[in-house]
C-alpha cells in the first residue's frame, strides 16, 4: 500500500509536459501560460493624468488660469502649457508638454473664462502616472506556468500578447464501470444505482482546464471494457476508469490492468481512507487511473492524486493546495490508514483556523462534501483525536478554470 506522498512521487516520474500551442487571447482564458512575457514598451506609454482636472505646471503660482484646450482619451492635441495658461484634461489623457501636474476638478472653480485654482501647493507629478510606471518596458510581467485568470489575461493583452502561447489542455477519458449503473434521469431496477461519478470526475476535470474527450459507462464485461481502454489509450493524456477495482471476481478493471502487456501497473493500493483500491497504471505516455467506485472516493482520489498530475502537465506553477495547521473543534474517531475528510474550516475569534467535519464520513455519502472547503488529513494512530488536537488540512479553493 502506497502512502498518498509516495503515490504521487510514482505518478510524477510518469507524466510528461503537454506542448505548447498559440492561441487566441478570446480562448486563453484559465489556460497555462507556456512562455515568459516581457513588457514590450513602457505602460503607460505616455504620462498620463489620474483623474478629471486641470494640467498645470507646478512653477506657476498664480490662481488663474485661462483654458487652451480640452485633452481626452485617446488622441493627442498638439498644446503646449504656459504661465497663466492651462488645458482641461480627463482621467487616462497624455498630460500636454509644458505640464507636470494635474489639479482635480473638485479643487477649481470656472470663472468666465478662467479657472481658479483652489489649491496652494500644487507638487510637480500630482496626479500623473509617469510613463512606465505601471511596467516598465524589459520587465518580466508574466512568468511561464501562470494560470491566465482576470488580472493575468488583462496584462497579456495590456501586452499586446495576442495569439497567446499556452499548454495543450490534456485529452481526458472517463468511464464508470458497473452492471449496477443506469443514466440519471432513467427508472432505477432492482438493485441498480444511478452513474454519478462520471458526471462528479468530469466536473473535476472541467474545473483543471481538461477536455474530456469521451465521458461513458459500460457493464461489467470484460470485451467492452478492453476496448475502451485499449482505443483512449491511443488518444488521450491520461484514462480514468471508476469501479472494478476491488477484490470481487467482476472487478475487470484491476485484472485487465494487470493482464495487458502494453499497459504497466505501477500500484494497486493506496495507504488512504476513502481511496485504498486505487490503480495506478501507463501506457506509453497515457496515465490510467483505475480509482474505486464509491463515490466520496474517486472523487477525493482525484483530488490527491489525479489534479497535481494534471497541474503538472500542463506545467502550472501552482500545482498543490496549501496545506495548514487546524485545530480539532471535536474528537475525531483514527483510522489505521491515513484519513482524508470533508472538512469545514473557519476562523475562530482569537485569529485560529479551527475545524470541524462535515458529519458521517462514509465513502458512499457523497453529500459529506456538501459544505466542506478543506480535506482535513488525520495521521493514523490508535487513539481518537480529541477536540482541541492540531490536524493539517487542505484547503480546496474555487476551481480556476472553465473549458
Ligand atoms: P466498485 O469499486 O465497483 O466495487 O464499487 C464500489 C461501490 O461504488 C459500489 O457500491 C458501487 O455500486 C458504487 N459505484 C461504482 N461506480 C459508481 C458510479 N459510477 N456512480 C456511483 N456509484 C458507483
Ligand atoms: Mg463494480
């Protein structure tokens, strides 16, 4: 049995870096950025004023001042400001030649044809941004493995970056296994159970920034079964499977895994609760991923094992969730293996995280998610946890991507 540490270890000397490929900066967003961006230019490319008001030169002193002109947005006017003279300027406006500093509206007055300025000292720079002082051109804006969230996709275009060089999104495949399952949405028979990890891992991948290229569900039989890994495998980045991989006689998965001379089996088992019967295999550069079929556990197997592989294939920088010190709000029953469960971690009011568990942690009961926002990761010990204890706890943030 595979510690989850050592399990991830095995998986990272297997997976390889997706290429590179341009993009439209339109289809960029969520992606990963595949080369470092260099600004170009100086931004702003000229000084340009912060706010609504008045360009000045800071020598002149005198309260009135007679309007030359009016400088907006976008388009330079060839005026010059001189002692006794001013131009009306709007916020994002080149500041025109012979003024270094901007009076806000608020602080003038119109008097006829005047403006009278209402403030005394009047700093050379006030109000303007120098030119680069927002990036300055050579500098290093955006390093390779960015995630091209808002702020990042606004400077790759401030950059002028378009199309965008990102990492291919990793071809994914997944099938759930079972003579049990049937469609959401169709009538259950005897001892049928509706297909719900298909829908929950393709979730999980959508949210990595993956395509999915196949999303199904077949029986146990054997035939079928080997045709579908045998046919993603040529295809696709990496194959997940749930189900078969226990130790009953209809759990193909585990055996076709084992028996395929093209595939290699690297491990079957995870020290881990939920998540003990997880197999982990290749084929040529496909990852295959044979996690259980309970629920709470294909999906927090993803989580620990399926999401960093993913993370670094794409050659993201962030490949792990921070990981912090909580403390127990209750006793928490140990496991003999390590245990991963749905926690819900706040802030107490003398600044502490503290964290309780999202009720029942059984690996069918999917709704122990409901609520949760970390993995609470209890080490294995013969004693129960009592409240007060320090546990470490993954937090799991908002998913970064949308395909
Ligand atoms: P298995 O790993 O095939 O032994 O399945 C373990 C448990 O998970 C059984 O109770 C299955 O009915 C259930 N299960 C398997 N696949 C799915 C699925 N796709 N959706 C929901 N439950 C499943
Ligand atoms: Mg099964």
């Amino acid at each position: 049995m595979r510690p989850p540490d050592e399990a991830r270890a095995i998986i990272d000397r297997h997976l390889i870096r997706l290429p590179s490929e341009p993009v439209p900066l339109g289809n960029a967003m969520f992606r990963v950025l595949a080369e470092d961006l260099i600004a170009p230019e100086d931004h702003p490319p000229f000084p340009a004023s912060t706010m609504d008001g008045y360009a000045v030169s800071s020598d002149d002193h005198s309260p009135w001042r007679e309007v030359i002109g009016e400088q907006n947005a976008g388009h330079v006017l060839d005026l010059e400001v001189t002692d006794g003279y001013t131009v009306k300027i709007m916020t994002g406006a080149p500041v025109p030649r012979g003024a270094n500093a901007v009076v806000p509206v608020e602080a003038t007055e119109m008097a006829e044809d005047h403006v009278v300025i209402h403030k005394e000292d009047v700093r050379a720079g006030e109000n303007i941004r120098p030119i680069g002082s927002d990036v300055r051109k050579g500098e290093l804006v955006l390093s390779k493995g960015t995630i091209l969230g808002p702020a990042e996709i606004g400077l790759v275009a401030n950059l002028g970056v378009n199309p965008v060089t990102v990492t291919r999104r990793p071809k994914v495949s997944v099938l759930s296994t079972g003579d049990e399952l049937v469609e959401p949405g169709d009538t259950l028979g005897p001892g049928q159970i509706r297909d719900s990890n298909r829908f929950s891992l393709c979730a999980a991948l959508v949210a990595e920034g993956c395509e999915i290229t196949f999303a199904g569900q077949a029986p146990d039989e054997r035939p079928s079964l080997e045709t579908f890994l045998r046919e993603r495998i040529a295809t696709d980045d990496v194959v997940i499977t749930s189900g078969g991989v226990s130790m009953g006689e209809l759990d193909l998965i585990k055996a076709i895994l084992f028996d395929s001379p093209e595939i290699n089996v690297h491990f079957r088992r995870l020290y881990l609760k939920p998540g003990k019967p997880l197999n982990f295999a290749t084929s040529g550069n496909a990852l295959i991923f044979g996690l259980p079929g309970n629920p709470v556990s294909s999906l927090v197997t993803f989580e620990v094992l399926i999401r960093p592989a993913l993370r670094q294939m794409v050659g993201a920088r962030d490949v792990d969730r921070p990981i912090v010190p909580v403390v127990l709000e209750h006793d928490v029953e140990a496991s003999d293996r390590v245990e991963y469960q749905r926690g819900i971690v706040s802030v107490a009011a003398d600044g502490r995280l503290i964290a309780r568990n999202t009720g029942k942690q059984q690996s069918s009961r999917l709704a122990s998610f409901m609520g949760a926002n970390s993995i609470l990761m209890i080490p294995p010990r013969e004693s129960t946890y009592g409240a007060g204890e320090t546990v470490m706890a993954m937090m799991l943030g908002a998913p970064f991507a949308v395909s």
